[in-house]
C-alpha cells in the first residue's frame, strides 16, 4: 500500500564509523527476553564446559572470580537494528576458562537456564574476543541484563552474548541454536549484516 | 519484560498462515496439555514473537519477520486444530 | 455480520483527542473496513521513510458494521509505537491497520444467552470490555452485564463519560492509588473479596471477560476459580510492555 509515516523515526542512519551498516546508536540498553527472566542465585550458580570425552570443567560463582575478571570497554550490536557504545564491561575472558580444555571439537552449543541456546565456532570465543561477564556500567548485571552471568561476544550480533548462560558443549558441527533455527543467520557477524537465513 | 497472550498473535497468524489463531487448539509436545492458542504465553520480541505453554512454558512456536520472508515454527505443538469459520 | 477476511486497510485519522494524559483516542476512517464485533482488536502498521516497519496490536472501542473505528491508545514510554501513536500522528494522516481480529476475546450479541456477564478490566484493558458494554447498550433485550473497572485514579479513566451514561451495564469503579476528591473512601488495591463483592457469584455461571495487564489478569483470573468460577467461562486477554 505504500503509507510512508514521516514522522515514525524507524531506523536512523549515522555515520559513526563504529556503527555496522544498518544499525542506529541507542544510549539506553532494550531488553529482548524469549521467556521468562530466570532468577539465579549466585550461591547454586554454576558454569560447565563439556567435551567429547564426557568431561566437565565446572566452576561456581567463587571459583569463577578467582580465575580473575578484566575490564572492557567495546560496542555491542543487536540485530534489530540498534548498537550501544563505549560500554563498560567487567568479566572473566573465555580464553581462561579454555585453558585446560580439550577438545578437537570446533563448535560450542551455549546453553542458559531458561533453556536459552545459541551456536558458536569455538574460534569466536577464543583470543580474546569473548568473556562471561557478570557486571556492566560498574554495576553487577541485572536478571532483566542476563546476571548473574551472561556470555559476551562483542563481535557478533548481541543474540549470541547468551543471557544467564550455565554452560557450554563442544559440537562437532554447527548445530543452531534458538534464533539460529528460526531464521536468524548461523554466524551473525554485523559488519556483514548476516542477520537472517 | 512479562508476557502477553495468543490474542496479540491474530494478525501475524492471519497474515502468514491464514489463520484465525484466537479460537485454534493446540496441544503442547512437551506436556500434552490442549488449549486455545488466545492463552499460550506470547513474548513479543523486536527479534520475533515466541509462544510458550502456559502450563509448562515449554517455547510452542516462534514467528520471525525477516526481509523477504516470515519464518512460522510451530515445533512445540503436537498439532493445531483449526475452525472452519 | 459475516466472517470476513482480515486483510491491511489504509485509514485515515478523523480526529485525535487526548483521553487522558497519556493515552489518545483516534477516530479513524477506513473505508474498506468490514465491520467488526465487540472485543476485537486491529495491528497497526508504521512504515518510516527509510522502509523500517513495526506493527502492534490495538483493541478497538468500537463495534458494529460502520467503517469508523475508534482506538484508544496508552502510551509505553521508551516504546516504539506507541509514543508516535499518541504524540505525533496527525489528523489526516494515513496508517495501514490490519483487521478485525480476534474471535476468542469478543461478545456477540446475536448469540443467545441465559447467564449474565461479567466484564473486568485493568487500566487500559478497559478498552475492548467498553466496546462489548456499548455493543450491548444497542441492543433492547439480552443478558445482564456488570464491569469492574481496576484503574489507578479518576485522571487515569478512559471513557469517563461514555461509562457513566451505560443503562445497560452496572458499572463499578475501583481506584488503586488515589480517590477522587471527596469520594469518602480511601484508594484500594483489588482483592479476592473486594472482586467478590463486585462480581456476578458463581452460582449465576456468568460469563466473564477479563482484560488487563498480565500480572493483573493472571490474579484476577486465580481469583475467579477460587470463588468457584467454571475456569471454561472465563476469557481473558492480557497485554503487557511490549514497547
């Protein structure tokens, strides 16, 4: 029918070289929940890496700290079409938490309490593109932010930053995900707009 | 961020599949509870609209607009039973 | 009024008036429109200049076979839609609104009907209950209705005017966090007994309707199958923050 509603702000283009093609800067942080927010106690948290061999590293929240947080500043990028800045983040890089993991495996399934998944290439994850974040803007994450831990892949559209995520599984193929298999891209790279199939 | 119902879905389900959703039985795979779809839980999402049992929230189906195309996974659901209107 | 099929439509905004603060009525003239029962609801559909669409759900205040369809719209703020919805969009201007929809949540007065029914609404889910009361002011004969109507204070009323008028419905007003002045009793929040002494009981078997948000809908529909509701009389319709 073609109404054009002038006014209706829709997508803004800016010419922010930090921002990926199609993506407007927002300074507020939406929330984007498939489910109800899980309510996590740190005392019963916990994080897994599974491998092939049926081996699980495991970490509780303590142990999680003492493998040791570092500071990052970076942009985040949500497929629907808005990016945020300059955030601060705090949280332990997942080049730690690989350290004594081993796998000949390529891919890792992420899996949340709530039942959340998302696909990752185990490349995606590793030097230093990637960390478990539990706080952000100085503060501790929120349930509604995915607290008390949320996986952090900057690099990628911000689906994959997996919300109160609990554990991860090494896959030999690429298997999707929750969004991965309604339509949204496998890999989800904004630079390349890889939003949908 | 709370859920709304399966009313919120009519014009998505009459748009891509035809269908009048809000008087549409469906039984939930994962508990095998039938309801109609007006009460499963819907989270509206800028990423889609995902549909979950209101008995065990197990996710029912999911609706994706994407640029040339709208992605409808109806998984969750044993089957739907559809009205002749 | 016959099943038709829900397809888009252009319509053009009649008029625009603030309803309260922050909530809009338009009035708007779509002239393929088919008509459509009390209690169902239309998608609105925003295209911005650079081809950006977003939709959202609307119930209508109107029903009945006339191509003007009236909406009244609660602005969300940090929303979307809804804050163009209620604070730019013009008289005169053009949306695409998709519609009627809904069968589930809707009041036919055609079918018969012994019990009464019981309307209940939250804030602005008064909105589609307001339509079914006045789809039922039309008609001569049919079935007792009742409205309870949940809402934070007098300022926060849609269809103020329009509610006190009703001959055919009993309505009562709850207020949940101010009073009007000089109302003599203090705001309260809706409880089970409070639901119970301004309903329609049980053993009338009424019919109830149920719109609000959904923490507001999920209590008041517990409630009901306490005080020995039949849960298959009760529909309900939530809508929540979806900006």
């Amino acid at each position: 029918m073609g109404v054009i509603n002038g006014g209706f702000g829709g997508r803004h283009g800016s010419s922010d070289p930090r921002l990926p093609p199609g993506q407007t800067h927002v300074y507020d942080w939406p929330v984007l929940s498939t489910g109800p927010t899980p309510n996590v106690d740190e005392g019963r948290w916990s994080f897994t890496i599974t491998t092939e061999d049926e081996v699980t590293h495991r970490w509780n929240w303590g142990e999680l700290q003492e493998v040791g947080v570092e500071d990052v500043v970076t942009d985040i990028h949500c497929v629907t079409h808005w990016s945020k800045l300059d955030m601060a983040w705090r949280g332990v890089p997942m080049d730690r938490l690989f350290e004594d993991v081993e796998t000949s495996y390529d891919y890792v399934m992420v899996r949340s309490y709530g039942g959340y998944t998302t696909n990752l290439p185990l490349e995606d994850l590793l030097d230093g593109q990637a960390w478990l974040a539990t706080e952000a803007e100085g503060e501790p994450l929120t349930p509604e932010h995915g607290g008390p831990a949320r996986l952090l892949v900057p690099h990628l559209y911000f689906w994959k930053s997996a919300k109160w995520v609990r554990g991860m599984e090494m896959m030999p193929s690429d298997d999707p995900g929750f969004w991965e298999q309604n339509g949204y891209h496998l890999r989800g790279d904004p630079w390349r707009e890889e939003r949908y199939w | 961020m709370t859920h709304v119902d399966g009313n919120a879905l009519a014009g998505a389900f009459a748009t891509t599949l035809g269908i009048e959703i809000t008087v549409t039985v469906g039984r939930c795979r994962s508990c095998g509870s039938s309801f109609n779809l007006a009460c499963a839980h819907v989270f509206i999402t800028a990423m889609g609209a995902v549909m979950r049992c209101g008995h065990c929230q197990a996710v029912l189906g999911v609706i994706v607009r994407g640029f040339r195309e709208t992605l409808v996974n109806l998984s969750g659901l044993d089957y739907i039973r559809v009205p002749h209107l | 009024m016959t099943p038709s099929r829900v397809r888009w439509h252009l319509g053009r905004v009649l008029s625009r008036q603030f309803e309260t603060e922050a909530a809009i009525r338009l009035e708007l003239d779509v002239p393929t429109w088919p008509g459509n029962v009390a209690g169902a609801h239309l998608d609105i559909r925003l295209t911005a200049p650079d081809g950006y669409q977003a939709s959202r759900s609307y119930s209508l205040a109107s029903s009945g076979e006339s191509t003007r369809v009236v909406l009244v719209i609660q602005e969300l703020p940090g929303g979307e839609v809804s804050p163009f919805l209620v604070r730019q969009l013009a008289e005169g201007e053009e949306v695409e609104v998709q519609g009627p929809l809904g069968r589930f949540f809707v009041w036919i007065p055609a079918e018969p009907e012994q019990s009464p029914v019981q309307l209940i609404a939250g804030g602005s889910g008064v909105v589609p209950l307001f339509s079914m009361a006045s789809a039922r002011e039309r008609e001569p004969k049919g079935a007792d209705f009742r409205l309870l109507y949940s809402v934070r204070s007098p300022r926060d009323e849609f269809f103020a005017d329009e509610l006190a008028e009703l001959s055919r419905t009993i309505v009562e007003i709850v207020h949940t966090r101010e009073s009007a002045p000089g109302a003599g009793r203090p705001p309260r929040r809706l409880t089970r007994e409070a639901l119970a002494a301004s309903t329609f009981p049980a053993s009338l078997s009424p019919r109830i309707f149920v719109c609000g948000p959904t923490p507001f809908v999920e209590a008041v529909a517990g409630w009901l199958v306490e005080l020995g509701h039949d849960p298959a009389q009760i529909r309900t319709e939530r809508f929540g923050g979806s900006p």
